[in-house]
C-alpha cells in the first residue's frame, strides 16, 4: 500500500510538515493507520473491480453481470475513474487528517508548555519544601529548650514585677519628696509674696514722699517768690522813700534855711547814707538768707528726690527680680506639678493593677467556696433525695396496709350492722351507738383523703391509731356476740 503515489505524496508531506521531530506521536501512528485503510481498501476496490462490474458494484444484474467481460478501454477508463474518485477522496481525508493533526499538534504544544510550566512550579515548591525539610532538621537537631525559655520568660516577667514594684514605691517616695519641696515652695512663695506686699508698700510710701517732696519744693517756690516779690517790694518803698528824702532835701535846700540847717546839711547826708547802706546790707543779708534757705532745701529736696529715685529703682529691680523669680518657681511648681501627677498616674495604675490582681484572687477563693458550697449542697441533696425515696416507700408501704385495714373493716361493718341495730333497739347499749357512729365516721375520713390523714397524724402516729382502733374493732365485734 505504501508504493501507492497518492499515499508516498502524503507521507512526504506530513514528513515535510513534521520537519522530522524523531519519534512519532499518536497523531502520526494514527494517521499511518489511516493510509493502511485507504491503501487496503483501494486495493480491495481494484480487486474488486478486476473481478469484474458484476462483483463491483453490488447493483449489477447477478449472474449475467458477472459473465459480461467489458472491453479492455473501456475498463481503462473504469479504473481511471475509479482512481480518481479515490485519490480526491483520499487527498480530502488527507486534508482532514492534516487540519487535525496541526490542532492535535497545537493542543499537544500547549499541553507540553503547561507541563513545562507545572514542572517548574513543582521544582521550585519542591526546593521550598527541602529548604522546610532540613529546616526542620536543623530544628529537630538542636536541643530543646522550651522549658527553660519559659523559665527565663517567668524569671524576666518575675523581675520586671518586682523593678515594678521597686519602681512604684520609688514613686511613691518621690511622690512624697515632691509633696514636700511643693509644700516648701508654697512657703517661699508666699514669703515672696509677702515681700511683694512690703516692698509695694515701700514703693507707695515713697511714691507718696515724693508726692509731698513735690508738693513742699512748690510751697518753698511760691515762698521764694513771695519773699523775691517782697525784696522788690521792699526795694521800691526804699526807692520811693529815699527819693521823697531827696525831693524834702531839695525843697529845703531851695528855701531860705537857718544857720543851724545849714550846719546840720551834712549829718543828714551821712544819715541817709547810712541808712541806705543799712538797708543794701540788710536787703543783701536777706537776699543772701533767702537764696542759701532755697538752695539748702532744694538740694534737700534734690537728695530726697534722688534717695527716692534710687529706692525707687531698687524697688522696681527688686520687682522684676522677684517677678522672674515667682516665674522660675511657677514653672519649677507646673514641672513639678506634672511629675506628681505622672508619679501618681502610675500608682493609680499599679494599686488598679493590685486591685484588679486581688479582685482575681478573691474571685478565685470565692469561686472555689461556691464550688465547695455547690457540692456540699449536692451531697446533701442527693441525702434528701434518699431521703425522700425511703420516706415514700414507707408512705407506700402504710397505704397499702392502710388501705388492707380499711378492706377489713368494711367487711367487719358489714357483719356486724345487725349488732347496731339490736343495740340501738334495746336501749341498755345506747353507748355503743355513739362509739360505732364515731368511729364510722372516722372510717369515712379515712377513705376520703387517707394521704391528707397521713401528712396531718405523722407517721410516727400511725401504729397508735392502728392500735387504738383495734380495741374498737374488737368492742364493736363483741357488741353482736353479746347480744
């Protein structure tokens, strides 16, 4: 079948296509199995064809076709025919076979490229688990040493309480220390502030002496002015008189005068000389007098002025120093302030913590007292219950015979009915009548609630009223004997 040349073509082809990839795959050694069809059924249809149209083709005429020979042309053109037919549909199952072997192909790739993919994927998770792997190893070859991680773990938590604990009494000491200097400088600042106090009142007093420094500087100013007014004053009237001393001297040099004027022109002169230099020197002396007065007390002034200048400096240097001062401690007592207020946060934090841990511990102890308590109940409980169980088979047990009791005295009433009414016919046993109706009537009771008689009587009771009711069962027997 392979000598076909329709068949060699399409090898040659899917050779030429492969491009000679080595071994061959199913797509190849399925399509091989295909031309081995094609080549067997070809040589089947010429074989069939050669025996004759009859054997050919199944719709001949049967006998008849089969000895019908056709001519040597004409069977030329037969298997012509034939073989074309057969080479276009062996070249469109060729085309077929073709198409599916590149999608197999292209399928196959894809699957060999996912494969490759998954191959690394599993290569690089199987380094992951040998690097896991000796890992572990390596873990599992070191020695162990949980417990004593916890126990260092314990130890360092153990410590850590306790530098807590040192560190909340440290607080707390400090605590107290601040408590202290706060309290001293709360003392220092009102001795400050007392020393504020006076030294504004030294200010104020000496605001007021100068007030009154000022005040006299300007009395002693209008005195100097009274007295320079007076001075001029003073030199006027001195002027004016001296100048109507003139105007009379005059007067009485131009009038016809004695001798003894005359003679006496000269003292007056010298008189009035005098008299004017008496004056000019006691002018000058109070002149002098009142200008020594002025500067003594202006510098007086001026030096008080000065001393109160300089106080008042002082004072104000004083101020602002103890200004900044009062600053300083502000901020040391606002630090400080926020230390204690840091220090006891952290106490409140650490008593919370003792109280939430004491809290525990009594939760813990009443937790196990209430357990204790629980199960103390329960064993008494389960004693009650035992109790109970005994005491209600005992009530069982007086019932039945209570209720056996009262089935006998039923029949015993029943036998004995014509006693009572002999008895209560003759008169002599009238008692009895009242004692069988008494104790019928208890009977009565009896049968209504029997469970009630017993809760109300006690069992401790029971046996007695069993035993006083035989004597009455016995007296009521002997009540019918009698009669």
């Amino acid at each position: 079948c392979m000598h076909h040349p329709a068949a060699r073509g399409c090898l040659r082809g899917y050779k030429s296509g492969a491009g000679g990839r080595g071994p061959l795959s199913a797509a190849t050694m399925s399509y091989s199995s295909d031309l081995l069809y094609s080549a067997t059924s070809y040589k089947r249809d010429s074989s069939r064809l050669a025996a004759g149209p009859g054997r050919a083709f199944p719709g001949g005429a049967g006998p008849r076709a089969a000895s019908y020979r056709a001519p040597p042309g004409r069977r030329l053109q037969l298997e012509q025919l034939e073989l074309l037919s057969q080479s276009s549909a062996l070249s469109n199952e060729l085309k077929i076979v073709r198409t599916n072997e590149k999608e197999q192909l292209q399928g196959l790739n894809d699957r060999f490229v996912t494969y490759i993919e998954k191959v690394h994927q599993l290569e690089q998770h199987n380094r992951l688990l040998e690097a896991e792997v000796a890992l572990l190893r390596q873990r599992q070859a070191e020695p162990c040493r949980l417990q004593q991680l916890y126990e260092q773990e314990l130890r360092d938590l153990r410590g850590r309480v306790e530098e807590l604990r040192r560190a909340g009494d440290q607080a707390q000491l400090e605590a107290q220390g601040l408590a202290q200097g706060l309290a001293r400088l709360r003392e220092q600042c009102q001795d400050e502030a007392r020393l504020r106090d006076e030294a504004e009142r030294a200010l104020r007093d000496c605001r007021k002496e100068a007030d009154r420094a000022a005040l006299a500087r300007l009395e002693l100013e209008k005195k100097v002015e009274a007295l320079l007014d007076e001075i001029a004053f003073l030199r006027r009237v001195h002027d004016e008189e001296v100048a109507e001393l003139q105007a009379e001297l005059q007067d009485a040099q131009v009038q016809p005068v004695s001798v003894e004027l005359d003679v006496s022109k000269p003292d007056l002169t010298a008189a009035l000389k005098e008299i004017r230099m008496q004056y000019e020197v006691l002018s000058a002396r109070n002149q002098q007098s009142a200008e020594e007065w002025y500067k003594s007390k202006f510098a007086n002034f001026t030096e008080e002025a000065a001393r109160s200048n300089d106080s008042i400096r002082q004072a104000k240097e004083e101020i602002t120093e103890y200004r900044r001062q009062l600053q300083a401690r502000n901020i040391e007592i606002e630090s400080l302030k926020s230390a204690n207020e840091s220090l006891e946060r952290q106490l409140q934090e650490a008593e919370e913590r003792s109280n939430t841990e004491i809290q525990n511990l009594h939760l813990e102890n009443a937790l196990r007292t209430t357990k204790g308590e629980m199960a103390r109940h329960l064993r008494e409980y389960q004693d009650l219950l035992n109790v109970k169980m005994a005491l209600d088979i005992e009530i069982a047990a007086y019932r039945k015979l209570l209720e056996g009791e009262e089935t006998r005295l039923s029949t015993v009433t029943s036998g004995s009915t014509y006693g009572l009414g002999y008895a209560i016919s003759s008169g002599p046993f009238s008692g009895v009548k009242t004692f069988s109706s008494s104790m019928v009537t208890v009977r009565k009771e009896e049968k209504k609630d029997p469970q009630d008689n017993i809760k109300e009587a006690g069992l401790a009771e029971e046996p007695k009223a069993a035993g006083q009711d035989k004597p009455r069962e016995e007296k009521a027997e002997t009540a019918p004997a009698k009669n």
